[in-house]
C-alpha cells in the first residue's frame, strides 16, 4: 500500500495502524459505515490515542478527527472485524435532517 499508493479503506486503516504504532502510538482499527455523496457504505478508519483520549483518523477522506457520517460498530483486528458480516445487509438509515 505506501510503494504502490493502492488499496482501499482496509488497506489504508491496516497501514495507518502499523504506522502509529511503529511511532509508538496507540492505534485501532474501526469498522462501520460512513456516508458518501449518495448513501451509506461499509467503511474501514483507525483511531490513535493522543494526549490521553482516542481521536478518529479518516486517512481516505483525509479526516482528522473523522466528521460525524462515520457510524462505527465494531473495532479491532481482522478477526473481529469480520463480524461485520453479521449485520451487513440488515442496517437500515434514514436521514430526518441534517446541516
């Protein structure tokens, strides 16, 4: 992913992830769904843990801290990642308002 610039959320979190820690920072990988132009879609973010609180990082939207669209529901290693197949499919959203 950092030689060759591809990948998507999965790859951008998992790479963020090992980059922060190397740093020495607390970091986490969080999973849910995220809005984007026309609707709501599985997403993958990190969070790090600076000056004694966890902020979300959006490195594909280039978000620090990652705005409110971003709806997460499961954090962690692949493993418990995968636990989002559970509920794909079966969440339903309706934006009332927004501003």
């Amino acid at each position: 992913v950092l030689r060759t610039k591809t990948g998507d959320c999965n790859e951008h979190a998992t790479l963020f992830c090992a980059l922060a820690r190397s740093a020495k920072l607390p970091a986490k990988i969080c999973v849910g769904l995220v809005y984007s132009e026309d609707g709501f879609y599985y997403h993958a973010w990190n969070e790090v843990y600076i000056k004694d609180k966890w902020i979300s990082v959006d490195s594909v939207f280039d978000q620090i801290p990652a705005d409110a669209t971003h709806i997460k529901f499961i954090e962690g290693e692949l493993a418990q990642q995968m636990d989002i197949l559970k509920i794909i499919g079966q969440i339903k959203i309706k934006v009332m308002e927004y501003k």
